[in-house]
C-alpha cells in the first residue's frame, strides 16, 4: 500500500514532511499502513480516550501483547513488552486468550 496520496494531501494542506514523518501541529507524526488481519482488528476495537483536551484512539493492551507476540513479529524487544503488559492488573486475559487463539498465537504463561 503506497501512503504517497497522504503525503500529497498533508502538503497540499500545509503539513510539512520531515524524512518519513509529517509535522502535524508540530508533532512529527509517522502514518504506518497496518501490517494485516491482526492488526486491523487492533484498529477497529481501539478505544478513544481524552489526553489533555483532545480525544485519541489507543489500541487495547490485549491486542498490543497479540501484536508483540505474532509469528515474524516475534523480537526480544517485543517479548519483553508483551511480558510488562502482561503484568497489568486490568489485563482481560480472556479476551488475550481469545484473539491469541483466533490468530493463531501460542499463548503466553500465566504471569
């Protein structure tokens, strides 16, 4: 998938591009188009919250875990991310379970 039209777009409409980032209000901000199936869904059930003034969407720590631990995704890093959120006291581990089996994810240890 080419971005090239958002780049067009956001210069067309005075958002400078930096190197791979376009400057939005300041902000350098990188657009990556979604990878596949997993991370679609990621997309779609992210949740809007309210950072200082301005709703954002933020993906569910469930599918981040997901996302860490999908084959050829898999690196020491992104590990040891999955196991930090692991360790969240809010963490719906049904729902972890359940996308981890739907994609086809081996399920982490209980921590």
């Amino acid at each position: 998938m080419s971005l090239d039209p958002i780049y067009r777009w956001a210069e067309a409409n005075g958002y400078p591009v930096s190197e791979e980032h376009l400057v939005i209000e300041g902000v350098p901000t990188q657009i990556v188009p979604s990878p596949g199936p997993l991370a679609d869904e990621a997309i779609r059930s992210a949740g809007t919250l309210d950072y200082e003034g301005v709703s954002v969407r933020v993906v569910r720590p469930e599918y981040l875990i997901a996302l860490y631990l999908a084959p050829g995704a898999g690196t020491s890093k992104g590990r040891e991310r999955a196991a930090a959120l692991l360790e969240l006291p809010d963490l719906n581990r049904a729902l972890l379970d359940e996308i981890l089996s739907r994609h086809g994810i081996e399920k982490p240890p209980l921590g």
